[in-house]
C-alpha cells in the first residue's frame, strides 16, 4: 500500500508533464477584436483540441494594433518558458502603421526581418511555430525559410456572412472555422519540437 501511495506524486507530476502550452501571439484576429476571449479563435481552439482528447492551454496573446516589431518586443513576455507550440499570427499592421507603435509605418524589410527574429528565438527555445501568413506574403517566406508550419491566410475561405462590418476581423462562427481548419495541423505539432 505504500509502494502505491508513493507512487501517486509521480503520476500526478506525468500528468502535469503531459500538459501543452499554446501560445497564440498575434494582433486583432488573434485577439478577438469586438468578442470575448472565448469567442476568439485560441479559446475556441483550445476546446477543439481537448474535445480530441489532448491536455492542452492554449494563451491569447493577441494584441490590437500589434505591428511585427511590437510581437518581437514582447515575445519573452508573451511566450512562458515550457511552450511547446507558438502560433505566429503577424496580421498587417506593419504597412498600415499599428497603434501601438505610434501609427509608424515598418518598411517591408525590417518587418521580414521582424518575422525571421521571431521564429529564430522560438525555436533556440525548442518551441514549434505556425506562421499565419501576412505582412504582403512574409509569413509564407519565413515558414519556408524556417521550416516552420505554413497556416496559409488567416482568413482563407471565411465567407462574408462571418466577418465583421469592418471585412478584415470574423464573428465569433469565423474564429471557430479558423480554429478548425488549423486544428489538425497544430495537433500533430504537439509531437515535435523546435524545427
């Protein structure tokens, strides 16, 4: 009997181990712009992937207005050691100038360099990452370069009839077909890590 009692902190501490951190680190689209946090896609992502019966958290890191440059200042902040999946969402606000950033405008090359910075030190950390794309295709081109997951546009076949007025940010229904088609992808991340 006290073999077994001795036995229950280390199953509790596997189980504990078993547990994945997520971390959705992005702009507007990630945070859900207008919507609850559990209407926005990583909450609702989250659910997904417990619904299959995986042990996963999945954080919103999401910030509106966020720029490239704004996701790399805050990325030790953002992103808790023991990640093991980041789900790089970069939006567009490089080019339209984010709020956060004082309405300033990052040139096209420093924002791939953003981009390439961002998923280098995800990855020295031994975190797998998805890129969205964005930034005019320099989601796509890092994926590539890095090896990184390709999740295609954010908003790749969202109809009219999910989005907001706005065009640009979905309804709570949009979010939970961004979150099912990445689904399948992110949950077979799980396996790996880093590159």
């Amino acid at each position: 009997m006290l073999a077994g009692l001795a036995a229950l902190p280390l199953a509790t501490e596997d189980a504990r181990a078993a547990s994945a951190t997520i971390v959705a680190l992005g702009a507007s689209n990630t945070e859900g712009m207008k919507l609850t946090t559990a209407e926005a896609y990583p909450a609702q992502l989250e659910r997904i992937l417990r619904a299959k019966g995986l042990d996963v958290s999945v954080i919103n890191a999401g910030v509106s207005g966020d720029t490239s440059e704004g996701m790399l200042n805050r990325l030790g902040s953002s992103v808790p050691d023991g990640t093991r999946v980041v789900i790089l969402q970069p939006g567009d606000n490089d080019g339209r100038g984010g709020r956060r950033q004082g309405g300033r405008i990052v040139d096209p090359a420093q924002s791939a360099s953003n981009l390439d910075a961002l998923i280098t030190q995800l990855q020295a950390r031994g975190i797998a990452v998805a890129v969205f794309n964005g930034l005019g295709g320099a989601g796509r081109e890092a994926a590539m370069r890095h090896r990184a997951v390709f999740l295609g546009r954010f908003s790749a076949g969202i109809p009219d009839t999910a989005r907001q007025p706005d065009g640009q940010h979905l309804t709570a229904e949009g979010y939970g077909m961004v979150a099912q088609r990445i689904a399948p992808k992110i949950s077979a991340m799980l396996g790996r890590r880093g590159r």
